[in-house]
C-alpha cells in the first residue's frame, strides 16, 4: 500500500509541476531589417480647444512623420517629413513646415490648404483671426475672418501685440 502511494504522489508531482520552459516565449532573434522598424514618439502637442493633438513619430532610418489626430472623431492627418505644427488660439488652423513642399496653412475642418515658400516666421494673432506670415520677399496678413490677405513689401521683422495690432520692421531706405 505504501509503495502505491508513493507511485501516486510521484505521478501526481510529475503531472502538476509544470516544466520550467512550458508556457514561456522563445526569446527572437532581430535583424537588421528589424532596426528601421523602430521609433519614437515625440513633440506631442495640443490645440487650444483640445479638439486635435498633433505628435511626431521619429524614426532611426528614415523620413521622420508629423500625425495630427481629431479627439472627438479619430481623423486622422498623416504628413511625411512635417515638423513644428502650431495650431492657431480658435484650434481651426494649423500651421505645418514640410522640407519639400515647404509651409503649409491647413484648415482643419475643411482640408483646404495653402502653401508658402521662404517662410521666416510666422505667428498666430490672439485678439484677432489671422495668421502673420514673414517670407524672404515680403509680409503676408491671412484674414480669415474676410479671408483675404494683404502683403506689405520689405518687412524685416514684426510682432503682434495681444490685442491684434501688428508692428513692422522695415529698412531705413523704405518710403512709405
């Protein structure tokens, strides 16, 4: 009788305990094609009604990715190689820097854009409904409220007090 329930609880051991390696992965091997699949998630950001949120995928090999994804919708705007996205203080437009296309205005509800090239800086107004666009040529205004834009010629530089007033920066020779 003992030696039957020794046989018993030998069997019942062997059975219950699990083999050290049963249930686990085996470990894979990565190759160097594996390496471009890598990334980074970076430069998240936020538009000011926290409707979209922009981030950028940085890969190791490989053109970097700027996606802009609607919170409320799951929308999502995919642009290769886009860096530095602003979103204007309303959150209905958003700025995009792209190397071979160069600036981009995107009007997010519609998907109207508009391209710029030479672009300095530019700068979204607070107090009013426009964008400041300051080019290797000139300054653009984008009004979007009357959705025209007025060019001023020979701008060095300007700024946008909080009120929405804009002042420039021209040279000495300029005639006004």
């Amino acid at each position: 009788m003992w030696k039957s329930n020794y046989i018993l609880i030998l069997l019942v051991l062997v059975l219950l305990v699990p083999e050290p390696n049963y249930g686990q992965f085996q470990k894979q091997q990565i190759s160097v094609a594996d390496y471009a699949k890598w990334s980074r998630l970076q430069s998240e950001s936020i538009s000011p009604d926290g409707k979209w949120i922009s981030y950028i995928i940085k890969y190791d090999y490989g053109p970097d990715t700027l996606f802009v994804q609607n919170c409320n919708t799951g929308k999502k705007l995919i642009f290769p190689d886009g860096k530095n996205p602003v979103f204007s203080k309303d959150g209905k437009w958003m700025t995009v820097a792209k190397s071979e296309k160069g600036f981009m205005l995107w009007e997010l509800l519609t998907g109207n854009v508009k391209y710029y090239k030479d672009v300095i800086r530019h700068e979204f107004s607070e107090g009013k409904n426009y964008l400041a666009i300051l080019s290797k040529k000139e300054l653009i205004i984008e009004d979007f409220t009357n959705n025209k834009n007025h060019f001023f010629k020979e701008v060095n530089e300007f700024t946008i007090s909080k009120e929405g007033t804009v002042a420039v920066s021209m040279p000495n020779n300029v005639k006004l």
